[in-house]
C-alpha cells in the first residue's frame, strides 16, 4: 500500500488528558469512513486486537492505553514493540478513550492501524483451499462475523465483490475479533472478479433460493470459492450464473431464509466436513 498521512509523528510517546487535543480529534475521526480512506487508517479495540495485529506483522499506526493498565505486562509488552516498529504510543485517560471509542465503557486498550488489502492477482487457489467472496454486502456486523468463521475453518481469504460496506469500520473490526489480522482480504469490481474466476481453477459455489440441489453435497478437493449474495437480494444474475454449482440450505420451520453470516458459517463448516 502507498504511503499516506500520518495521524501524529511516528515513534512517539505522549501522555494525553485533554479532550480537545487535536491527535485525539483525528484518531476519534477514524470512525467516519471518508477520514478513514483518506489516512489509510482504522481503528479496532481491545488488547487482543492490538496483539494479534502484532504477531502477524501488520502495520500498528498507534495504540492507546489508559492509566489503569499501565502497569499490565501485556500491555507494557505490545505498546514496547509498537513503539520499537516506529509506531506512537499514548498513555491516556478514560474519558479520552471514551471519546476516542465512542463508547461509555470503551475497552482499556485501543489500536490505530494501516489497512491492507491483498491484489486479486495474487490470490492463486490451490487444491483443498476454501475462499469466501461476498457480493454486496451491506452489514458490517455481517461481514466481520463472516471473517471470524473464515478464519475459524481456514479459509485462505475473503474476496468482497462490487460495493461492499467497510471491512474496516469499527462495528466490522469489532466483529472479526481480531481475525481481520489472520485472513486475507481482497476488494475487486464484479467483472473483474468474474474474469478472475474464470481462469483461476476455482470451483465456485454459490447458495440460490432456485438451487434444487442438497448444501450437503458441496464437499471436495477442488479448491472451492464459496460465494455469497447480498443480505436481501441474494447473488446476482451474472455471479449465480457463474457458479458451477448452486445449493440451498432447507428451512423446515417458517422462516424462509437465514441471517447471511450463519448461512456463510452452515455452507463453510459443511465444506470442512469429513476433513477431520
């Protein structure tokens, strides 16, 4: 990813009380997704999250900790080596982080990291491999739980289709609980996509209201693409067209569909299953 506008100077460390510090102003504007795509950057909460970023090398802009957990080893140990990678650290009050967070009861710790998304280009399948691409979806909350079970089954990425919502605003960051640092993530136009798919040796899977055939018979060595429509509409035409194969999960009470996010982890957990 290119460089972009820093938030405040790399390698620092500040104390910070005050409310209206302007490095507090611009960390707190990270929730707005125009702030967001203009410095690169997004913010996610909590230790773990900061941890997790850290152990697999991802680019950690910034981590905020309050005076209660100065003293925690954990938190000395990640805001050290944050500080060692050239990233700031701020040591600072709850009620700045609560402005920062947005939140009456923000977590202890909070990080500001550098986005990345990986090239279509370089995602290259190979046998066994399970992949997730998700056509217009529109919930973060969605989109972050989906990652976490992308993640939880191995999958190897999650490729969003079209116009997507955020992966990095904080309700989908939140909701990835840290898995966001573990799967790969990759945002391409639909035709691009489509032609991606074409020549990538991928079998495509993709859930249809029209489908006749079982979700129980999806499982093979191939690797598979699991593709996924948007939360009303469902697939489109032109990916549901595009999927050599195409399933439904049955409904036997009155519901007539699931939430997007548990028919994503069902079709997932039943492409694992037999594997062990």
């Amino acid at each position: 990813m290119t460089d972009r506008p820093a938030i405040a100077a790399p390698g620092a460390v500040k104390q910070i009380t005050s409310l209206t510090n302007p490095i507090v102003k611009d960390i707190r504007g990270l929730a707005m997704k125009k702030h967001r795509d203009e410095t690169g950057l997004f913010l996610g909460e909590g230790l773990k999250l900061v941890t997790d970023a850290l152990e697999e090398s991802w680019p950690v802009h910034t981590i905020c900790f309050a005076a209660a957990v100065r003293t925690n080893e954990a938190v000395t140990r990640a805001a050290a080596t944050v500080h060692a990678r050239g990233g700031m650290v701020l040591d600072v009050s709850e009620q700045v982080l609560g402005k920062i967070t947005r939140r009456d009861n923000p977590q202890m710790v909070v990080g500001v990291f550098r986005q990345r998304l990986t090239p279509l280009a370089e995602v290259r399948p190979k046998a066994g491999d399970i992949f997730v691409a998700l056509e217009q979806v529109r919930d973060p909350g969605n989109l972050g739980t989906i990652a976490r079970t992308a993640d939880s089954v191995g999958a190897k990425g999650v490729i969003l289709v079209g116009e997507t919502c955020d992966p990095f605003s904080m309700e989908a960051v939140r909701a990835t609980m840290g898995s966001l640092f573990h799967v790969p993530l990759v945002r391409t136009p639909r035709d691009a996509f489509l032609a991606w798919a074409r020549t990538s040796g991928a079998r495509l899977v993709g859930t249809h209201l029209k489908a006749t055939a079982d979700y129980r018979a999806v499982a093979s060595p191939a690797p598979t693409v699991l593709v996924m429509g948007n939360e009303q509409q469902g697939l489109t035409d032109a990916l549901a067209e595009a999927c050599q194969v195409r399933v439904k999960i049955p409904m036997w009470g009155k519901a007539d569909s699931l939430n997007l996010a548990v028919a994503t982890g069902v079709m997932l957990y039943e492409l694992r299953r037999g594997e062990r």
